[in-house]
C-alpha cells in the first residue's frame, strides 16, 4: 500500500491508502504514545471509502511496548466490514485493549483485506486514548459501549450490528448497539458475566432506544459456582416506553448467598417486526447507598421499583431527576392535592436496636414555574415500633425547615435529624412531612431517604431547678469547612424569634471553635413550647447548614405561689421568689391636648401608651434568700420576671429595679421573714451575653484536686463553666 495526505474530514489534511499489489498489507496510523499498565485503551480510525465498493473490511488493533521499545503483543478486533459508500458516518472500527504490567507505550495498526490494486480509503481523526470506562462499572468497556462491536452479547429476535450512532444523552464513544426487530420480543444478553459478592446489593444502568412503544425490561440473573442459574433469584424492573424515547433502563438487586457471577439481560417486547432498537452504556456497578443505610437501595434512591410506600395529600410517580439532582438517576414526584400537609411514609418496618441513635434523612426540592418568592417547609421524621408492629414512641418531629427564596425550576436540599431508638422498640418507620403552602409549587421531588447509626446531633432538655432549657449541640459540620460562625435562636410558637445568650454576647454570628456546644437558655418562657434553630454561616454571610431542633416544653414553677426574679446577664444570681401580692401597675398615658380657636373640642396628640410601671411586693422567710436577693438587687442590672399563670405575669417581662425597701414581717426579733418592696418599669429586652452558669459553681471546680487538674481537664474558662472536658 502506499499513503499520501489529503484534506478531508477535518482540519487541513487526511491520509490516503492506496492498494498496491500487496492488498493485505496493515498500516501503522499514529505514534507509540505513553501509557499507563492495568488502564483500558481505546483505538478508533474513522475511514471512508473513495469509491464506493462491497466486501472490503477493516481491521483495527493495538500494539503495545515495553521500557526498551520490545513488542509484547498485538490486540486484534474482529474484521469489520465496511459500508459500500463514500461516507466516514458508518465507518468507525475500533479496538480496546488493558495495557499489560510491562507497557510503556502503545499503538494503533490497522490492516485491511477485499482492496483491489487502485483501491483507495480516506483515514483521519484517528485516536488512542483512555476508554471513558462508566465509574465503577464491572463490564468491560468493549461490553459496556459496543465500540468494538458485538462479541461479548447475544442477540434474538433482531439483526444487530454495532453502528455508529446515540442512544444516550451522553454517549461514551462512537457506536452503538443497533438493530431492526425480526420478531415481537428481541433479547439481548451479556455473556461475559461479571464477578459478584454476596449480599451486595449492585445496580444496572443501560441506555435504550425503540423506534415504536415498547415494553422494556432489565434483568440480573445470578449464577453459582458451578455457572448454574439460581432459581427464584432473579431482579426485574419492567418499564412501558413510548417511540423514539430514548430511556435509561434500571435494575437493582442483591446478589444471593451462593451467587459468583451475574448475567445482565435486557429485553424489548410488543415491538412491530422491523422496529428499530437499540442500546449503548451498559453498565453494573455496586450500589451506591449512603454508607451504613439500613434501608434497601431502592428504598433510598428510587431507582428501579418504587417500595410499598403511604403518600397523603399527593400524588406520586416514579421520575427522572436530571442534571445531578439526585442520588442515581430517578426519585419520587410528589403533586399537591390540595394545600396542607404532605406526608411520606415507607411501609416497612425497619429493624433497629433499642438504646441506638439513628439519623434519618432525606432530599428535598420544590418545583414552579414562578419567578417570584416561593414559600414551602419539611422535615423528616421516625416513629418506633415493636416486632409484633404495636407502636412504641411516636416522634416529636423537628421544627418544619422554611424555605422562602425564588428562582423557577428545582431548589431545596437534605434535612436530616437524630433520634434515640428508645426501649422496647425493634421497628423504625421513616417518613417525610411537607407543608404545602403556596399554590405556584407544581410539584415536589424526594430522594436519598435513609436511616443509619449516627450520633446525638444535639440533646434538649428543660430543668425546673435553674429554670432553663439545656441545648447542647453535638453536630459538628465537618463537611463544611468554610463554616466559620454560628447562631443560635429561639422559636416560640407565638412566631417571635430571640437569639440566645452565649457567654459575653448574644448568639449571632459567634466564631465557631468546634463541637460540643452547650447552651443554656434562662429567657425561655415558663412551660412554652420553643425549638431552636443553630445555623452556621460563610465569612461572608451565606448559611452553610443549620441544625432544627425538636419542640420542647420550657421549665415549669412547681410551686405557683412562687415567681422567678432572673438576672438575665448573671444566671447564679436568679432566685425563686414568693410574691406577697398579684402584680400590681400603671401604664402613664403620652398625650397632650390643644385649644383650638373657633372649635368647641381640642385636638388630642397621642403616641404609645408607656409600659408599666408599678412596685412589686416579695416575702423572704430566711437570712439565706434574703442574702442572696440583695445580691441580685446589688448587681444593679435588669431583671426578668416570670411566673406561672394568674400572678398577673403573661411571658417574660423585664424590668428595671428602682429603689428597694425591705422590713420585718413580724415584730419578734428572731423572725427572719422579709418584706420586700422593689419600685419597678418595664423594659424591653437587654441585649448582651451571660457571665456564670446557674448549675455550676466554685464548689464542683474545687472538687478537682489543683489547678494542674483543671488545665488538664478543660480546654478553656467555657468548659470549666459548663463542665464540657477537654477531648482526649
């Protein structure tokens, strides 16, 4: 053969093969090139015919090289014949190949056979490169794309050939697997069964393409040993398709005790003979489920069979979630029925072990049309049972997670939370809740549901004795480095928002040091149901993640002929009180009134009324309460009173004390009983952080033997107060 250059297919220049009297002569097209041992190649030589002519055919290959330029072998495809036309758009043939241990540098070659002297062939955009093998993938790239035609597959029901051509979206070469149906049912089964282990579950991908409807379906058949197939365990997943959709095919299965290998079959049925089919990006890899989910592949993804599941206020289909959205390919679409709540629940009871903390999860996202805010709310949620099904411990869900932004097509994320498996209970149901609240939401979309064995993401307790509620936090956002500050409010259910106190300021945008975080929150209203809501944030500002706690009712006054009397910024100062009279006090008007001439009534100015005012009475029966009462009077700072309903106290109030009298109850000299009188105003809320800890004092710290111990044992003055100990 001899070669000459000539401008073709692209770029400036092509090559010419031209048949000389040696018409089977190979030609070597391209350079050794690097390469790395134990990586699957790829060669392809795009070729045409210059006259049109049947029966030529075309061989591709690959040579590979070691350290000093010695040939080690020759990887060969089968023949392929050419198509009897001037036209590089059928023309592809191909080879892929694993470098061997030894090779430095590899090669295409290809030969050609059925030229006659004269006969020419156009080459161009020949390449070698790294086969794009799908991530994970157990077929081989020749079984996964079908460039190298055929081999690894057996086809019934339709004359298959490897084309050139696209059945996916995005194609990993340039064949494809392509046919024209001879019967109703055309089946095409991988041969080169892939090497499995039991009891991992894996899942099959494959692109497909029917040029009528048809019914699609997937199946893994596992084999033994002895290469038997294993009755009653094969995985099915069945799709009905319309024309010309080009569909990506799923399976999902476990593979069985005694399973080494697996065969993928894919099968087209209820065609017209002479429908076109086809399929391209074959894959089977080990599902991907969230590490130590105790729930099934398909049951956390969607993939291919949708579980037994209760959707209420909603209708549901099983749908594709493109552009990276989901966990896999599909998820759940969930369309409102009407405004309120949607509720998701899986039907089976998944086994747990009592005393275990589990988070559950779940992925999220609204649908609209509208360019505008869009309002919508969820959270997720775990009821408990027994092993007969009896519930055990319904869940007090966390808070509703807000979201209030705009922007069309799908925005939303994963809410997790945890909760303690508690005794008795060997069952989970996990569900999801959405509050449906804004009629421009087409639809919502759920993937990624999971439960697994995590740790406390935070605990919440109230205490009655100090008369806070204790909040620590134990969720670190390790996967968020950029989380730099973080804030913690409260939420009463009247819709009011406070920040907490933290120790010398409020909790906004306080730097964050690590995990655990104890608060403690005196301000919250007495037996008020609250949540907090921890948020962690950018330098710059943006919300990184958040932490939405569960409701809780606040600390209760045993005793209601008691009030609290707190020192908002000095909590060891606050002392259970018992007044000697309901509240009594006056609100002063602010308005003036003016004379007008000619008119028979004056014109009033008004603004608010001012806030009250008025004195309040307490009784101490000891020289120890008294004691400490004038150590909170002698702080000089505000004060918050709160009181159990019909003392004439509703939430908090906070006041400024003016002047303080006191005097003895009785005229007998060894009485300690006190009278108190403090002159009051009612002030708003003082900003400003806490100093000390109501439940923590010098006597626990001198517990510790010296001050060595107590270096040793706390990381900073904070975990001395709160008696966090160093980690480590």
């Amino acid at each position: 053969m001899t070669v000459t250059n000539t401008a073709r297919k692209s770029g400036t220049w092509g090559q010419i093969v031209q048949a000389t009297a040696d018409a089977a002569t190979h030609v070597a097209v391209g350079p050794q090139i690097p390469v790395t041992p134990g990586t699957t190649y790829v060669a392809t030589v795009p070729l045409t015919l210059m006259t049109a002519k049947a029966g030529v055919t075309a061989t591709v290959g690959i040579d590979w090289f070691d350290a000093s330029g010695g040939w080690i072998h020759r990887n060969e495809a089968p023949a392929t014949p050419t198509r009897n036309a001037v036209s590089f758009s059928q023309n592809w043939p191909a080879q892929s190949d694993v470098a061997p241990p030894t090779a430095k540098t590899g090669s295409i070659w290809i030969s050609f056979s059925g030229l006659a002297v004269g006969d020419r062939i156009l080459i161009d955009d020949a390449e070698m490169r790294v086969a794009p093998l799908i991530p994970g993938n157990l077929f081989s790239f020749a079984d996964q794309s079908f460039e190298t035609g055929l081999a690894g597959w057996t086809v019934t029901g339709a004359a298959f050939d490897a084309t050139t051509g696209s059945v996916g979206d995005v194609g990993t070469g340039y064949r494809v697997g392509l046919g024209q149906s001879t019967a109703a049912t055309v089946v095409l089964e991988n041969q080169n069964r892939p090497a499995v282990t039991p009891g991992v579950e894996y899942v099959s991908y494959t692109r497909t393409l029917a040029l009528a409807p048809v019914n699609l379906t997937a199946e893994l058949e596992w084999y033994d040993g002895d290469g038997q197939v294993i009755a009653g365990a094969t995985n099915t997943c069945t799709r009905d398709v319309g024309a010309s959709e080009r569909y990506l095919l799923p399976v999902v299965g476990t593979a069985p005790a005694n399973a080494e290998t697996v065969k993928l079959r894919i099968t087209f049925g209820g065609m017209p003979t002479g429908t076109t089919c086809g399929l391209d990006e074959a894959s089977l890899k080990v599902a991907p489920n969230k590490p130590d989910n105790v729930l099934t592949y398909d049951e956390y993804s969607f993939e291919s069979l949708v579980p037994p599941i209760t959707v209420e206020n909603a209708t549901w289909v099983h749908n594709y979630l493109s552009g990276g959205y989901a966990n896999g390919t599909y998820g759940l679409k969930l369309t409102p029925s009407a405004t309120g709540l949607i509720t998701w629940t899986l039907d089976r009871l998944v086994p747990v072990t009592p005393g275990k903390t589990y988070a559950v999860e779940g992925v999220m996202w609204r649908d609209t049309d509208s360019t505008g805010i869009v309002e919508w709310s969820r959270r997720v949620r775990v009821d408990w049972y027994d092993a007969a099904g009896n519930l055990v411990a319904a869940d007090q869900p966390d808070a509703f997670y807000p979201s209030r932004v705009s922007g069309t097509g799908l925005i939303g994320g994963p809410i997790s939370a945890t909760r303690v498996c508690p005794a008795g209970a060997t069952r989970a149901k996990v569900g999801v809740e959405i509050m449906h609240s804004d009629g421009a939401v087409i639809a919502y979309f759920l993937d990624g549901v999971a439960l697994y064995e995590s740790t406390v993401e935070y605990t919440l307790t109230a205490e009655n004795a100090t008369g806070c509620v204790n909040f620590t936090i134990y969720y670190a956002p390790t996967e968020y480095p950029d989380a730099q500050y973080l804030s913690v409010y409260r939420y009463d259910t009247d819709g009011s928002v406070t920040p907490v106190r933290w120790y010398g300021t409020e909790f906004v945008r306080v730097p964050y040091t690590g995990s655990p975080v104890v608060i403690e929150d005196y301000e919250c209203p007495i037996g008020a149901r609250v949540w907090y809501w921890a948020q962690w944030s950018r330098a710059n500002g943006t919300t990184v993640v958040n932490v939405l706690t569960s409701l809780v009712r606040g600390p209760v006054i045993t005793d209601p002929d008691y009030i609290w009397l707190k020192s908002p910024g000095i909590p060891a100062l606050s002392r259970l009180v018992m007044p000697e009279a309901p509240l009594a006090w006056s609100r002063a008007a602010r308005s003036v009134s003016y004379d007008i001439v000619g008119r028979r009534n004056p014109i009033s100015i008004s603004s608010r009324r001012a806030g009250r005012v008025g004195s309040l009475t307490l009784l101490t029966w000891d020289t120890s309460t008294a004691d400490a009462l004038d150590a909170l009077l002698d702080s000089g700072l505000p004060c918050l009173i709160q009181a159990a309903p019909g003392l004439g106290v509703s939430g908090n109030l906070y006041v400024r004390v003016g002047d303080a009298s006191v005097e003895p109850v009785s005229t007998y000299a060894r009485d300690e009983a006190r009278r108190w009188v403090l002159e009051i105003g009612e002030i708003d809320r003082p900003r400003g952080g806490i100093q000390g800890s109501a439940g923590r004092t010098w006597d626990d710290v001198e517990d510790l033997e010296t001050w060595s111990d107590v270096n040793d044992g706390y990381a900073d003055w904070a975990g001395v107060l709160t008696n966090v100990p160093r980690e480590g």
